[in-house]
C-alpha cells in the first residue's frame, strides 16, 4: 500500500485537491491519501516534510500564485523551497501550480485548475505505479492543462501524442 | 502549552507584534508567546532559529519591505532564508510582509498592517489547534489584508467565504 | 564499468535521451547506460537522485523549458535543483536545456536538440574517460547546438576550433 | 568578553571598519573585535564562516556593490551567501552593504558609507548587550543611512523616533 | 606547501587559467597548482569540490558567461553554485567571471581576460600569504579588470590605489 500526500492552501481559488482525489480514484488502486492544508503557496514545503513524515511515498502540492510582481516572487521562492524539500527527502514532490493569470476569466480558472490537477494525478500515479509508461512518452511534448504540445515529428494534439 | 514566536523589526514601521498578540488573546488559550527584534528583514531568519531553539512550536516573521528595486531583492533574499530555515527544522514560520508600496499612504499602511497581522495570528493559531479548519477553507481564496478573493464559483467577499 | 545516468521529460517535445545513446554508443565502450524519465523539468533533479542511488557515475539531465517567462523561472529553479544535487552528491550532472524558443520552427528545433544532445554526450564521456582531451580544449569557445564561438585569436568555426 | 567580527572588501571605495571600530568603542566595552579582509563581496560569506571560527558572536559584513546590472546579480548572490551562512551557524551576520549608485557623489557616498556603518555598529553592539532597547523600537521605521522613515503615527525624523 | 587549483571551461573563449598561473610563477612559490576542465561555468561548482578533495586550500574558478538573457541566468546559477560549495567547505573559491559583452570586439575581451585573470591570481596568492596586504588595501576602490575605482577621497587610478 503505497501513500499520496496532498499538500494544498486556503488562498487558492479552486478546491483541487477533489480533482487530484476523484482522478486518483479513477485511474487505479493500491494507495491511500493524506491531505495537509495551509494558508499559502510558501507554506507548502513544510507541509510536504510533514507528509513526508507521516511515511508519504510522493506529494502533489497543489497552489495558485497571484498576479502581482510580488507574488511572481512568492511563487518562485516557494518552487526553491519544494526544489530543497525534493533534494533532502530524495522524493518527488509534482508541484502543480495555476498562476490566477494563466485564465482570462473565473469560468477557464476553473476548468484549468481541474484538468492540471487530474492530469497531474495520474503523473503521480504513473511515477509510483507505471514508470515504464512514462518513459515511453518522453520527449512527447505532453502539457498538464492546456494542449499538449506535441513531438517535433507533427504529432500534436489530445489523440495522438500520448500512449496511455 | 504550545509556545509561539514572533520576531520582528525595528525597520518596520508599524508594530505588527501588538496587533499579533491581541488577536490570539482574543482567540484561544493553551499557548504563550516569546518575542525576538532585529534590525531588518534579512536578520529575521536567524531570529526565527533562535526561537526555535527556545522551544517554538511555529514563528510569526513579521516584516516591512521598502519600495526601492534594492528593497525587492533584500526581501526576496530574507524570504529564501525564511524558506531555508523552515527546511532545515521542519516548521512553520508564517511569513507576514507588507510592502510599504501596497499602501497608498501611512493611514491604510497602518491598516493593512493591523489586519494582516490579525488574520496571519489567527491562520497561525488554526496551524497548531484547530488544522481541520484550515482543510475546511481549501481553495477558498482565502486572502491577508485586503478582501478575501472568493472562490471561482462566485462566492466572494468576507462574509460568505470563509468558514470560521 | 562506469554508468551514465540519463534523466528526461516527457514534457520535452523532441527524445534526446535516443540521440544522446546513439552517440555515446558511436563514441567508446566501458560504459553501460539507466534511464529515468519524469514530466517536467523540475522532476528533474529527484530523478539524478535517484540514479546516482542506482550508482550512476555522471547525470545527463534532458529537458525543454517552454518560451513564457513563468517557464523561464521553473527553468532557473529546474537548474539550481541540479545544482543542489551536484553539491550535494559531488557528482556531474550534465544539464541539457533547449529552450524552445532558441528555435524557429519544429525542424530547426529538431536539429538543434539531436545536435546539443550529442555534444554534450561527447562532454560527458569525456569527463569521465578523456578528461586530459577537455584540459586540452579549454578556452576553444565551444558551443553544444550552434556553431563553435572559437577563441579570441580568430580560431573559429567548427573544424579548427576543436582538439578531438 | 564577547568577539564582534568584521568582514569587509577592497573593491569598497571606503574604509567602512573603521567607522564601525569608532562607533562600537563610543558605545561600549566587553568586546574584542578581530578582522578578516577580502578582495569582493562574493568572498564576504567565506571571511564570516573564518570569523566565526575564531569564535565570533556575531559579525558585521561591509561591502560596496557597484551600479552594473551584472553587479546586482553579484550582490544578491553574495546576499544569498550571507544568508545560508547565518542558516547553517544560527549567529547573526549583519550586512551593511551601500550601493555606488545610491549617492549622488564621492562626498555623499563617503557620508552615507561612514553614516550607514555607524548605525549598524549599534545595532550589532545591541543584539549582543542591549536586546531588549531593539524591542522598545519595534516597528519605529529606523534606517540605516538616510533619515528614519519614522512609524505610521507620525512620528517622523531622528529625533524623536528613536529610544536611545 | 600550499595547494591552488584552477578550475576552468571549454566554453571560454580565452585560456585565462595559462594568465594565472603565469603571474602565480611571477609572484612567489610556497605553492602548486592542480587543474580540472570542465564543458561550461555550470560545471564548475562540481570541478571545485573535486579540487578541494585533493587538497587544494583555494580554488581559482574561471568562466566567460555569454551574452545572451538565458546566459545571465545561467551565470547566476554557476554563482550560487560556487557560493553553496563555499558554505559547504568553508574555503574560498576566487570567481573570476568576464563576460562576453563586457567587451567590444574581441582584441579587448583578450587584453580583459587576462588582465582580471592576473589580478584575481593576485588576490588568490594575498589571501594565503599576505592576508596582511588586504587588510591594507580594505576600502581602496580596487577592481580587477578595467581601471581601479579608488577611494572616495579621489585618490584614483592605477598607481595611487594599490599598495602592492
């Protein structure tokens, strides 16, 4: 039985900690989950340790950074302070963040919250269960959101790119 | 009895301390605090180690950036030692900075300051006593100082977003 | 029977982790190689972790940072990650980052990842089979993708540059 | 008899120390200080650990970053150094840095370095013997260098903003 | 006998570690030096904890950052990488960094490279043999490379600045 930390805050405009959980559920089995709320994106690493602590085997840290040039800042110091969790601990933490400015209105916010959390949930559960299928898409351009890119080769697009 | 720390500034120039320390007068029992100023903000962290050595269980940094671009950096700079120092033990520190340019002038910096302070004492408090209030406010947009942002659902403003 | 780790994304829209073989293959033996691949470029650094723990002598880390400035700065955290893990571990890791956006179009972009992956192969095998071959290059202005900035004395261009 | 450490530079274009030595002997006794230059700012994190060793309680680091871009980028990495020194050894490192380009002149710079130093003397002298004077001035808008800002009540200016 | 190791690129366009140890030979013995080369600055950081594990007592670290934005960054990562091996070891790594845009063409980049080059190796040898000499020349203006900045007292140029 392997464990699933979600590490996730109150400053966040979408609940997608239930996306990660209904994804999760979804796609297979053999995990459970622990859950870590706090106030804000810079609070995540200590939460990850925590959960870390309580024997998680990954976390998926869930923020949404702010507008602002001071909360640009804020994001990239709470991305260094997972980055240094990762380095201590040797285990990965899928920092799943949604800038509230990658969305031009509260409806796309949304939607783009739900289908990154999902589709970095089954990242998660391929990295625990499924390695060899990700090494199978690399170099695939796969996104968490938006499109996928696509290889270089033309293959772009929902369909085609991914091997599930 | 937990133990709370807060470590201020003397280049701040309001004192955040006060406002802290009424607020989680007003809001529970089964704590005390221990207090611990420095200069400025980059001398924080080492405040922030020190009450932890004296038994804090979470710290509350309070801080005042300037506005000048050498300020940014400064700030930056002590929020990646918060970062380092949080790593390093484990714990939280609550980081309550408000940059002297998010105000227009000294009577809402004073303002801005007080509720701030308010709402990162009350988050602080809710950290140690009551966590399952915190993961009851999940991705509820949940904002210190100015107006809560609401959910993406539309619930927005102070009276309907927040679960106390 | 030294080992080189490979670690790639499947966020990268071209595999260099099959060029970076084929010229690793072309170039000596004594070598056998792993491979770890992850989502995104931040994933990156847990993923050297992990091979240098699977006794890996030197990290090829493959990725494609995205051309938005919010790529840009998961790029730089994506580095100091590496960075962290190089000085904590004492071991290379050879970062191998094409930005999207130093391409025009997807077969320049093509060109420009197979070509940078198999230099940097080069420097790689080098480092841990020829090192005496890089004292003899040092200060040659070379360049892994575009052409060779030769040194200062005029020598440029691929062909004078470079002692193989 | 507590040990205060001076690290400063030969790039700074004043002798900052000796306003320092000046100041700290006006203020008080029950110190020794001893000294540790270096050629730039990026050698001030390595002269602190060194004073440390020699038993140092704490240190005060001078330096001059110069008005270049690629000299901001300097300064916040040799920031950033300072800063995990004072993580790893838990004792403060107070940096007293004056940018070239924060004075309009050579007469000005000279007063600002001379000034900017002298008050970080006090600081120092009070986080060792007169801790408790730091908290009477929590929140009062002291700086270093320029005129106090003052608190948000008004007052304003060094005279009556500052407990001496 | 003391140990300085050269750590340099095949990146740089000019051979700055021949100009160290040139002036190194010119300005005393007591000394070896021991090299390791690596493919671009980002490598560095790693070839100075291997100089360090073979006894070197300082380390000359040599680079030519390019001139592009992406490069800029990655000067900044090489730096905090220097900067971490530096905390870690306690030792001093001397970063001798000239930029490719420093100059206009590439006769000056020539003349610089070894002039910073030589100067730095300067400072290398002072600070394990003459510490005394930097102390003197603390606040002096001095800069490696282009013209001495001198002090604040006007006291400028080559011959005035420098007590050798």
């Amino acid at each position: 039985m392997k464990i699933i930390g979600i590490a996730d805050t109150t400053f966040a405009r979408y609940d997608m900690a239930k996306s990660v959980m209904d994804e999760l559920g979804k796609t297979g089995t053999g995990f459970r989950t622990i859950r870590y709320t706090v106030p804000g994106i810079k609070d995540l690493p200590v939460a990850c340790l925590n959960l870390f602590q309580k024997d998680a085997d990954i976390v998926i840290a869930l923020g949404m950074p702010g507008p602002k040039p001071v909360d640009k800042i804020s994001s990239q110091v709470a991305s260094m302070g997972l980055m240094e969790v990762q380095v201590k601990t040797g285990k990965h933490i899928i920092e799943v963040f949604v800038h509230e400015d990658e969305a031009s209105n509260d409806r796309e916010l949304s939607w783009l919250c739900d289908r990154r959390a999902r589709e970095h949930a089954l990242n998660t559960y391929n990295l625990i269960f499924r390695h060899e299928l990700l090494m199978e898409n690399s170099g695939k351009g796969l996104r968490q959101g938006f499109r996928d890119a696509g290889d270089t080769e033309g293959i772009n697009g929902e369909s085609s790119a991914r091997r599930h």
